[in-house]
C-alpha cells in the first residue's frame, strides 16, 4: 500500500551528484574511524540540515517547547538573508533539507519561498506541519514550491482523542487540508510532495492504529509512520507511556522506575552526518537540544565550515566517544 518511501528515495537520488556522494562517503569513513581510534576525525561538510523557520505554534502540545511556550532561548524568525546564505554555503553538499525544528513552519510568511530556494540549489526537501494551514491559497503554493516531503502530524483519528495531545488543534480542520492537498496533487498530476502521516503513539491513542490506517488508505496518503513519543521527566512514568511496548521508547524497571528501552553506545552518527540551524543563526548539534543549549557558533559571526570543523564542535563529538551519558540532550534520544 505505502509508496511514498520507494518516491521519496528517487526524489533523494534525483538530487544526487557526485560531490554530494564523495562528501557522504567521507562523512561515513570518519565516523567509523572516528569510533575505532576514539577519538574525532571529521573528513567532509553535513549532508543534512534542518533549519528552524520560525518557534511560533498554533497549537500548545504537552512534550514540546514551541507548545508550552518554555523557550529558554530566543523565539522568532528567521530571516530570509540568513537562511539564503545557509543555503549558498552548503548546497554543494548538502543531500536533504529538513526546513523544520520548532514551531509551526506555515507561519513564516516566506516559508514556500525558502522551499522553493532549496529546490532551486538542486536540495531535497522535507518539512512537518500540524496542518492546519493548508487552506486553498497554500496548498497551491505548496504543489509549484518543489516540496518533496510533507510530514503531517495527526496523532489521533476522533476529535477527543486529536485534542489531548495537540492541545487547541482542530482533527476536522487537518483532515479537510490534507484531503485537499492530496486531491490537487492529484488533479494536477503532481507526483511530489509525498504525504507522510506521522502518528505520534501514546497510551491515549494507541488503540486507534487500525482506524488510522483504514482512514489514510481511504484518503489516499502515501505512508504511515508510528513514532515513539519523547516525554520529558519520563523516569516516574506518563499516560502518554503505550501500553504496547513495541510503540514506546520507554520500558519499567524492577524497581518500577522508567528507563530507554534502548541501550546509549559511546557513538552517533548525526554528530558526523548534519546539524541543525536555529532561526537565529545557531548551529547546534541535533533535534534534541531544543534549547540550543549546545550552540557550537553562530552563522551570523562565522561561516558554517569553520563552526562545523571548529575545536568546540570536535570536542563535544569526543565526549559522545567516550562517555555519551554525560551529555544531557543524549538522555532522551533512540539515536
């Protein structure tokens, strides 16, 4: 049934070239050599990129920053200067474009705009939306911007259920907009963007996975995706824990504690593989430092070779060698 992974790696192809491919392969041999002499060893530029348009949200979600308005750092967004100079300065080898990080992306008044610059530096590109700005005017925009991938988080199938987690969403609104979405694409026999429909699992709407699947079959999407729900101060346990193990990220100890269900290794290869660009400039290292807590420089001061092959960015790929556990942005990651 699910197509969209089989259209979405030919897109990713498509947007191959041979830097591109020599810039990954060096990626990929010095994080294994970096991990058999233990130490850093970083040979090549990041081959993806998430860019953060904007920190504002419609929605206020209980396990996330842009929802509980609890930014320790900055809110705002980015400028069009800055995000065209990210792009100019790695297009050559950068392979995919995540124009996400926190917030809804939909709010930035030139988010298309900058889809369509990446589009035209020969990038891939991806983003995620909660969906409830795809009015008619948008989803146009969206099928002439170059879009690749459009992630759409639905994480419940009925309205009661929608609403515990996307608190102030509204389940009718992001199923009218992407049933509108797929039906243009469709008229206009568009191949791109793909739909993925991501669903958040939780112990609040576990039991609606069949339905969700029955539904996104219905209207057409191209693939599911069953995401594990990352929850802060998760040791104590959560009703956002599932049930059903196999959709959670966390397991209970004897000691009827809660721990990662997956064991931490001393290595990560997205230290080595991208970043993420704040957006006001920061380059930090993953998704996970929300807060960009981890800055390892700002693209408004420095350019982004000198900050990713920086002494600050080496140090903190050592500490990821060694003693992984150390770093608090790591204690909740599946990486």
């Amino acid at each position: 049934m699910w197509k969209n992974k089989k259209h979405v790696a030919s897109a990713y192809l498509k947007h191959l070239t041979w830097h591109k491919l020599g810039n990954y392969f060096l990626l990929w041999a010095s994080f294994h050599w970096s991990r058999w002499v233990k130490k850093p060893v970083l040979w090549g530029m990041p081959t993806t990129l998430s860019i953060e348009p904007t920190t504002s949200c419609n929605l206020r979600c209980p396990e996330c920053p842009s929802g509980l308005r609890s930014f320790s750092r900055p809110t705002g967004m980015i400028d069009i200067d800055l995000f065209s100079s990210a792009i100019n300065q790695s297009k050559k080898h950068l392979s995919y474009l995540h124009l996400y990080f926190q917030g809804e992306p939909y709010l930035h008044p030139g988010f298309l705009e900058m889809v369509k610059t990446a589009d035209r530096a020969g990038i891939f590109t991806s983003t995620s939306t909660n969906a409830h700005y795809l009015n008619e005017e948008n989803v146009n925009q969206t099928l002439k911007s170059g879009l690749k991938q459009l992630i759409v988080s639905m994480d419940g199938i009925s309205q009661d259920v929608y609403q515990q987690y996307r608190i102030g969403g509204s389940l009718q609104k992001v199923q009218k907009g992407l049933s509108l979405l797929l039906q243009k694409r469709q008229d206009s026999g568009q191949a791109y963007p793909r739909i993925t429909l991501q669903f958040l699992v939780t112990g609040q709407n576990e039991h609606q996975i069949p339905e969700l699947h029955q539904w996104a079959e219905e209207i057409g999407v191209d693939e599911v995706e069953l995401k594990t729900t990352q929850i802060y101060n998760f040791e104590n346990g959560s009703p956002l824990i599932p049930n059903d193990e196999k959709h959670s990220r966390y397991v209970r100890t004897k000691e009827g504690k809660w721990k990662l269900k997956k064991k931490q290794e001393n290595k990560c290869w997205r230290m080595w593989q991208g970043a993420v660009l704040t957006w006001d400039g920061k380059l930090v290292p993953c998704c996970f430092d929300k807060d960009a807590s981890h800055s390892m420089g700002n693209l408004q001061d420095k350019p982004l070779a000198m900050i990713w092959k920086s002494r600050k960015y080496q140090e903190f790929r050592k500490q990821l060698l060694t003693d992984r556990k150390q770093i608090d942005i790591c204690k909740n990651c599946t990486e």
